[in-house]
C-alpha cells in the first residue's frame, strides 16, 4: 500500500506542478513579492484606535497627552503602510519606473492619504451618528462604535476608497476584502458613498465598485446594488455597472438594485424583497405585493391568505 500511496502522490505532485510553469497567477514575478496581508490588517486597526480612542486598544487617553498618542499612532503606521504601497507599486510596475520613483509616488500617496485622516474621522462620526438616530435598539453610541458589524465595515471602505482613488493596487482590495470576512458586509472600495450612512444588521449587503450613494441612506441587511450583466468581464471595467441611491433614501432588507443607468430618487423608500432594474422617481415608495400564503391544517382544508 505504501507503494501505490507513493506512486499516487508521486502523479499528484508532477500534476500539480505542471500548472506552477504553465499559470502566469502562480508565477510570482522575479524580485518582487506581495504586499503582506498581515500588516495591512494591522494598518488597519491602528487607524481604528486613531479614530476611536480608548476602544480598541489598551492604552488611556486619559492619561496621555492626545497629540502623543495619535503621532506616534500614525507615524508607526505610516513606515508599514509606505512600505506595502511601495510592494504593490513595484510588483504592479506596468511603466518599469525605478526603485526611487516608486518610494516617491509611494511617499507621496501617504501624504495625501494622512491628509485624508482627519476628513474620514468626521464622516465616521457622522456614520455613528446615523446609527444611533437610525436604530431604536441602539442604547448609545459607544455600542455603535464597539459592536455594530455595519460600522466597521463603513470604516474599513472610508480607509479603503482613499487608496483607490490613488490607484494603489491590491491594498484596497485586501482591506475590504478583510472587512467582508468579519461581518459578510461586502463593500467595493471604489464606491462612492456620501455622509451619515447607515447599515442596519449588515449581512449580506453587496455595494459594487460603481455604485454612487449620497447623504442620508440607510440600508437593511440582504441588499444588492450590483451590476445588470457582468458576462462581458473585463470588457466593462472602468464602466459604470451599479446603480445611483440619491440622498435620504431608505433600501430595506433582500432588495436588488441592478444596472448603471439606474437611479433611485431621493427620499424613496424601497420594500424588501424588491427588484429594480430601471429609475425610481423622487419621493417614491416602492412596495412588492404580498404573496398568497397557503396554510394547511390537520382536516386537509386549505385557507389562503392574501
């Protein structure tokens, strides 16, 4: 037996590795590695506790003078964060830029990022904001900001979106990818979405790269702003494949809103369930028709409930 378990992994492993030479995926690039999805995820929960002190770590502002703590906070982030933008940069090396042009652009994608920091930190609260106004059940905002799944996948694509709009290859990807695993919230990085946003219960919510939200949405778990057709592949990126939710609208738990040329009007309230592929005026209020419920008892008599 041990023989033919030898022989067999013998096949196994000649099978395998012929994809190895032959999948350009599995050829990493002479010289270059991966930026490391470990330390990206550590970017990120820096971050978190420089945007909400005193939660996610064990330190006491408190007790220490606030500029200290987010300084140096952010000046460990930056050396890691450079230094993964600088590894994507040069494994995405397209324009076969040197060594120092890509430490410059990576340089000054920071910059601009860190810039950023204190922008995203006012629409975060402003996303905690909408939590609490937005849900009954919330008993403060400290609880939005410590357990609401919603949120933080909110927080992740705020970090994320900036790095998108800067090009940077595979980091984006990564921490929203990061964020989705966490709370099944899937949240593209390359959509647009404006303040006070809320996500009720969050699982399952799909948001594509395209898609434009504007003030004021709120949306239930289960909802989809996708694209209508995706057979073309490649041939549509760069497309605008999702749809358009103007401001103060309301999407409520299952609803699909497909294509880019559809928008819902703002202040519209769409039912659950629902499933749009064309505009939705202004102040509209979609609602999907109850289904005929059929209830069987023990006599056998059926009585249906519209």
């Amino acid at each position: 037996m041990k023989g033919e378990f030898k022989m067999a992994i013998g096949r196994t492993v000649r099978e395998i590795a012929q994809y190895y030479s032959s999948e350009e995926s599995f050829a990493i690039k002479t010289g270059k590695h991966l930026p490391n999805r470990g330390a990206i995820i550590g970017v990120i929960k820096d971050l978190r506790r420089v945007m909400f002190p005193g939660y996610f770590g064990t330190e006491n502002i408190t007790d220490t003078a606030p500029e200290y703590f987010i300084g140096n906070t952010l000046t460990e982030v930056y050396e890691v964060l450079k230094e993964q933008i600088e590894t994507a940069l040069m494994y995405k090396n397209e324009e076969n830029k040197s060594a120092e042009e890509l430490s410059v652009q990576a340089m000054e994608i920071c910059e601009y990022f860190f810039g950023r920091l204190a922008h995203i930190q006012r629409l975060l609260l402003k996303d905690v904001q909408a939590g609490f106004d937005g849900d009954p059940a919330a008993k403060s905002k400290e609880e939005i900001i410590f357990s609401y799944p919603g949120l933080y996948a909110i927080f992740v694509y705020r970090i994320a979106h900036e790095l998108y709009i800067k090009n940077v290859p595979f980091i984006p990807r990564i921490m929203t990818e990061h964020a989705h695993s966490r709370t099944g919230i899937d949240i593209n990085s390359g959509a647009t979405i404006g303040e006070y946003f809320f996500i009720d219960h969050g699982t399952g919510i799909v948001i594509g790269e395209t898609t434009c939200i504007g003030d004021h949405v709120k949306l239930y778990q289960g909802v989809t702003l996708g694209a209508l057709s995706t057979r073309s592949g490649q041939q549509l990126a760069g497309v605008k494949r999702h749809p358009t939710i103007k401001d103060k609208v309301t999407i409520y738990s299952g609803a699909t809103i497909l294509g880019g040329e559809t928008v819902i009007g703002e202040e519209s309230v769409i039912a659950g369930g629902s499933f749009i592929t064309s505009s939705v005026p202004p102040r509209t209020k979609v609602i999907v028709k109850s289904p005929e419920l059929t209830f069987k008892g023990q006599s056998g008599e059926n009585d249906v409930w519209e």
